[in-house]
C-alpha cells in the first residue's frame, strides 16, 4: 500500500509531498506521482516521528495507572514513534525477563517502537549492579541504563556503572538527586516552601550529582545523559562539563519549560512533580540552555498516577505528572512561539538527538528517501483548550488543565502505519492478535 | 469565612473582630453560665490524626461552651494511605452529621485540601497542619498580648507597635507562621531568632526582621518573647549540637531574662521543654503567659466556631 502526503511544510521549511511505501519514505518532493492513499497536509508541519527517551509506562506492576498499549496510544496521540520505558517497574525492569516483556508488549501494541531501559542497579536498591550485560544483549537490545526515580547516588557505584555500562556501548541516564539533602523532600525549597511548609528540595541537590558525574564521566571516559534538569545552576554545570569535552548529554521536561513552583500555593497534588517545579529564573535558563544546545533534548518524563494517588494531601501524593499528549504543544509555546527556537530544531531536540542517544535505528536522516516513514503532522495554528478530555492514556494527571495551548498533532505515521489519523487514535489490529 | 485555615489573608478588621469576639467569649467563660445556645443542634468533629490532647481538649471545650454535639476521632495516621483515610474518615464523620471539621493533621496542607477538594461541606478548622499554620494558636496569642498589654482598654485595638520576638525552630513551626502573619496584620514589629539551620530560606518577604542570637534581638528592647518547643530530636539530624547549646544561645534563661525590661513578656505555647528553650522559674513567673494562653485558648477556638457559623446565617 501506498501514502501520499501532499504539501506538507518540511520541519517548517518549504513544502513538499512525501511518498510511503512499505513502512519507508520513497520520494520527497514534487512530482511523486499518486497512491492508494492521499492525505492534504497543507498548513501543516511534517516531523519525524518523535522519540522520547523518559517514559513511564508503569507495566508490568502498574497497569491500573498505565500498560504497554494504553501509554503506546497516549505516545501515538502526542506525535511519538519511539518511547523509552523507563525500569521503575514491578518487578524492577533490571533483567533480561523483564526488558524482553517489555519489548514484546511494545511491538504487539503496535503504536510505537518501546525502547525498555534497564536499571543500573538491582530492583533500584543502589546497591549492586543489576543484570547489565543480559539485558545488553537481551532480545530488546537495551542501550540506556537507569535507576530513574531514584538517583545512583554512592559514589563508587556510579563510578563502576559508568564503567560497566561503557563496557556494553551503553549510556547511564542519571536522576540527580542526592538522597540526603532531599529527605522527605516535597517541593522546590524557597520562598514558597517557606510559606506552605513542605520540606524543601534544595537545588544544590541535583546540582552537585550533576557536577559529580560530570566529573566521574570525564575520569571514566564514559557517557553520561542527565534527566530531567531542572535548574539554573544544572545548565551551568552542564555548559561548563561541555566546553570540557566531557561526554555528556542532557534532557528537559516540558513541565519545567512552563511551570513555576508557585502553583503549589494550593496544595494541589497535580503540580507535585520530581525534580519538582522551580521557580521563573529557573524556567528561563533551562528555555535558553535547550535554545543555545547545552541541553540536547526534550523528553517528557510521562509518569502516570491514578486518581487515588493524587486525590489526597500533597504529602501523600505521589510525583510525576503524564506528558506524551501535551509535550509537543509545550514546546511549541515554550520555546517556538517565543522564537527562541525553528521547527528544524524542535525535530532535533525530539527526534533525532533522542534516538541518537538511546541508538534506536531509523532516525539519523529525518525526512529523507530511503528512511523509515516515520512522520509526525502538526497543525502550527490550532489552539486547544487543554483537559483530561484531550488525554489518550490511563490516567489523568495532567497539570496543563485550562491553559490554551498551540499546536495540534494530526497525524502520525509508524514505521508507515499510520497511528493518529485526523487527531484521532487509529485502532489497530493487534499484532499479538493478528 | 467559611473555613479557618491560615492567618494568612486575613485583613487587620476582620482579625481585630476575631480579637473582640474572643474577648466576648471570655466573658462568658467568667459568667455563673458558662454557655451560650450558639450551636445547639451542631456538630463539631474533632479529627486529630496527629496526637494533641491539650489543643484537642480546648476544641472540644469550645463546642460544648457553645452548645454542640462533640465527636473526636483520633487516629495516628498509621494506616497505608493517609490520603484516603483521610477523605474516608472526613467523609463519613460528614454523613454522620457533622457541620465542622477540626482538622489536625501531620501533613502541611491537610487542612486546605480538605476545604478545596469538594469531599465534603462542612466548615473546615485547621488544628495544626504539618509544618504549615496552627491559626487559632496565633489568634489566642495576639488575644493574650493584647489584653496583658491594654487590659480594659484593648477591644477594638491593634498590636500596632508592638515588639514580638519568636525565637526557636521557625522551620519547623506552625506556630511561627502563623503568628507572623497575624501579628504582622496587626500591626506589631515581629523579629524571628534561630540558628540559620532552624531559619526559612528565601523568606526576605516576610513582614519580618531575622536575627540569629536571642541576645541580639532582645538588644533593641522588647515587649514580648515567644519560645517555641524545640524538638530533641533535631539534635540527631544536626541541626544544632546538643541541649546545652541550644540553651546558651536561644533558650529564654534567668540571665536574659534578668536583662530584659521588668514587664517583658513571655510566652510559650506549650508543651514546654522547661529548662531547654526556657528556664522552669521564667514560666512560672508573673511575666508569663502560659496559664494564660492555655484558658484563652478556649474562647479564641468558641470566636472561631461562631465567626464561621455567623456565614451561614448570612
Ligand atoms: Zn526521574
């Protein structure tokens, strides 16, 4: 079968049509001739299908917040051909078993290439090393390595990670947090954490892990990804480790492109989050470090949670907010309306970069003949009142209810298989079922 | 009002006529009957997930002066999830009849998230929350200087002027805060003292002056110290030293206290660590307000009760 898509803008330059054919691009062009299959894409940006590396699909444990397909869907709808699950599951993806269960249920979902990452250490403890090796040269082939959730924070085990980890041509992706500046930690610690009384999670906490390992790194000549950075003083350890040469990436949040800490005012368990909201200055400098590349990605740490675990006190409440459906319209007002960045850069920091640094094949040459179809069609000019009613996963803590947001995802294409048509999710044939 | 969370927001005339209801509420405590009707046929549920016998027994005092029916549920919030038991046991207490919740609870925000989360109708009183505001202590504070400092003179007054020191664990305090929002209201000079482990960060915006030597602060001449109990067991998470210490630089000793003008005040909202944060004979002393605060706490809690009741009427 054969798919047209006619007059689509190329990462927002000229447009252009884009000829599928068995799951891969054929032609880009002009004249591609005709297809089984035409889709009017004018007003629209094409991008390559993008590529999350911080997701939690919460299966095998947690399916009552997320599964495998439900956090596929939720992928799909938000413009993803590639998710990275990360290992804080139950049990703890730090074996083979669970990376291959995983990576199966992710290719019978059907929506979205799953990329298990493995943990570093075994069930999370911090301990001892989990099963780095076998889940390196497992079924699913993993490359990314991470405690997320909870921070490697011994010294001389991140060391030998890092270490172990090279050995395989893997990555660790550290969640830097040291874990005794931040017991009990609830929110950002300032001005509000004064007033509402929640044990602060100071920011010197993830900074000197960054700057730790950054270091380690160097030492190690391995490499390192840092998630979810969160502060001012992170993008400075970050810019300083790069002008070194020392081999690290690193990735923000949309949720900390946007959002302040003074949405806690109320106490309202939606906005607690891990590492937790900060303030304006924070917001602007991690914006201007994705503009300027020190921060090489945007990823979403999607993190499902049903509604029992948000519909209590702040300090019951768990952390983590979902993000798939969201992220891309996040960026766009972020960082593109705002002209700190273009739509070539967006499919940088979503796409390409991504899957360069958690090696998922098909991504190198976005757009081009000869790659996978993997495309993503976005409306620039729609706004959408954001809600629960917009989200495809689980679960429904979205802290983004209320706002209007840029940018709609249209359409996406897997591997040629086209996932979101028209806005809406493409109900496939299962392929475990198939 | 419809609910008592925080000090926080609440203008100078509305806290003044919080005072003056208090006052009204102690006159009746001094009549032959001790009563008023205000809430007959209502009922107070006193919900302390956090053990407070003394802040629970002025509660329940308050609703039976005022003619409630009282029922207390106490749990040390042992169970797996403290959030749905929470929203359970409110919820229930709500369906056996309650018109008000008095909440105390270990976490900061319990009390704003049960007036914001729709679980239930009745008016909500914040007991305690966490680390975050214990308003009716603030209020039956501001009561006691008031009417130690002005006597007959002090309905319808301020605290404009006035110089509060609060010295201890301001971090750790519901108390601190909620005082300073109060005073600060009121128009009185509030300084907080504490060692800088103890002390906020990024609390340049309170209405406050920060010093970190109790001597330093008693310098400028005041007219009121407020100890806080500090807990022993900060001494293990190293927030300061040992006892000895913590005494030497922010306990309310005989020396400082001999230092100080005659008719300085000092108060204590209980329970005290005697000999700790202050000195036995200092508590004991004319200048102090602990017996005080303990019986004004009584009608602070009934001006609450009413306060809140008198927006359903209206
Ligand atoms: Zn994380």
């Amino acid at each position: 079968m054969s798919t047209i898509i006619r007059k689509a803008s190329i990462m927002g330059g000229d447009p252009a049509d884009i000829r599928i054919e068995d799951g891969q691009i054929v032609a880009v062009g002009v004249n591609v001739g005709g297809a089984d299959v035409e889709i009017d894409a004018s007003g629209l940006i094409a991008l390559p299908g993008l590529v999350d590396l911080h997701t939690h699909l919460r299966e095998p444990g947690g399916e009552s917040s997320e599964t495998i397909l439900s956090g596929s869907r939720a992928a799909a709808a938000g413009g993803f051909t590639a998710v990275h699950a990360m290992a804080n599951t139950s049990p703890v993806a730090d074996n083979a078993n669970v990376v291959d269960y995983v990576y199966r249920k992710g290719l019978e979902a059907g929506y979205v290439e799953v990329r298990p990452v493995g943990a570093v250490t075994h069930n999370l403890a911090g301990e001892s090393l989990a099963d780095i090796g076998a889940m390196a040269r497992s079924t699913a082939a993993v490359t990314v390595f991470s405690d997320d959730g909870k921070c490697v924070g011994d010294s001389l085990l991140m060391r030998r990670a890092l270490e172990y980890v090279a050995t395989f041509g893997g990555v660790i992706a550290q969640h830097a947090q040291d874990p005794r500046l931040t017991i009990d930690a609830q929110m950002n610690e300032g001005a509000m954490s004064a007033e509402l009384g929640l044990a602060g999670w100071p920011r010197v906490a993830e900074e000197a892990i960054i700057a730790r390992d950054v270091l380690l790194a160097e030492y190690t000549g391995a490499r390192l990804h840092v998630c979810h950075l969160s502060t001012a003083g992170s993008v400075e350890v970050i810019r300083w480790a790069k002008q070194r040469g020392i081999q690290v990436t690193a990735e923000a949040t949309p949720h900390h492109l946007l959002l302040t800490d003074d949405l806690a005012q109320n106490y309202n368990p939606l906005f607690k989050v891990n590492p937790p909201l900060r303030t304006r200055d924070d917001v602007e400098a991690v914006r201007r470090g994705v503009a300027d590349g020190t921060i090489d990605i945007v990823a979403t740490d999607h993190a499902p949670h049903g509604s029992a675990t948000k519909d209590c006190t702040w300090s019951d409440a768990s952390f983590g907010m979902v993000g798939l459906e969201s992220a891309l319209s996040i960026v766009q007002h972020a960082l593109v309306d705002t002209g700190l960045i273009g739509w070539a850069d967006v499919a940088r920091i979503m796409s390409t970069t991504p899957a360069r640094i958690g090696s998922v094949d098909g991504y190198d040459a976005p757009l081009t003949v000869g790659s996978l179809a993997n495309i993503t069609l976005v409306d620039p000019s729609a706004t959408t009142v954001w809600g629960a009613d917009k989200l495809a996963g689980r679960s429904t803590n979205t802290p983004f209810t209320g706002l209007t947001l840029p940018g709609r995802v249209v359409h996406t294409f897997f591997r040629g298989t086209h996932t979101v048509r028209d806005g809406s999710i493409v109900e496939l044939s299962q392929a475990g079922n198939a | 009002m419809k609910h008592f969370i925080s000090t926080r927001g609440i203008d100078s005339a509305t806290a003044i006529r919080l005072l003056d209801t208090t006052a009204d509420m102690a006159d009746v405590r001094q009549r032959d009957v001790k009563k008023l009707p205000t809430l007959r046929g209502k009922t107070v549920a006193n919900v302390f997930f956090e053990d407070s016998t003394r802040t629970r027994l002025s509660f329940e005092a308050a609703a039976l002066a005022l003619s409630a029916d009282v029922s207390t549920f106490t749990s040390k919030g042992s169970s797996v999830s403290k959030g749905e038991s929470l929203k359970d046991t409110v919820q229930t207490l709500e369906s056996m009849g309650a018109d008000f919740i008095v909440l105390r609870h270990c976490d900061s925000g319990a009390a704003a998230t049960l007036a914001q989360s729709g679980w239930i109708n009745a008016h909500v009183i914040n007991a305690g929350d966490g680390t975050h505001e214990h308003p009716t202590q603030a209020l039956l504070d501001a009561y006691t200087l008031r009417s130690r400092l002005f006597g007959d003179s002090a309905r319808g007054r301020n605290l404009a002027g006035v110089r509060i020191v609060i010295v201890g664990d301001i971090l750790h305090s519901r108390v601190a805060r909620s005082n300073v929002w109060l005073l600060a209201t009121l128009g009185a000079h509030v300084t907080l003292v504490a060692p800088r482990t103890l002390m906020p960060r990024d609390i340049a915006a309170w209405p406050v002056a920060i010093v970190h030597t109790l001597d330093e602060a008693l310098d400028e001449g005041v007219d009121a110290v407020m100890t806080l109990r500090i807990q022993k067991e900060r001494m293990n998470d190293a927030f300061f030293p040992d006892a000895a210490e913590y005494t030497r630089f922010w306990g309310m000793t005989t020396a400082r206290f001999d230092a100080v003008r005659a008719n300085t005040l000092v108060m204590h909202p209980g329970p005290m660590n005697r000999g700790l944060e202050i000195a036995g004979s200092i508590a004991d002393s004319a200048n102090s307000t602990v017996r005080d605060q303990v019986s004004h706490g009584v009608a602070a809690r009934m001006a609450v009760l009413y306060t809140l009741l008198g927006e359903d009427a209206s």
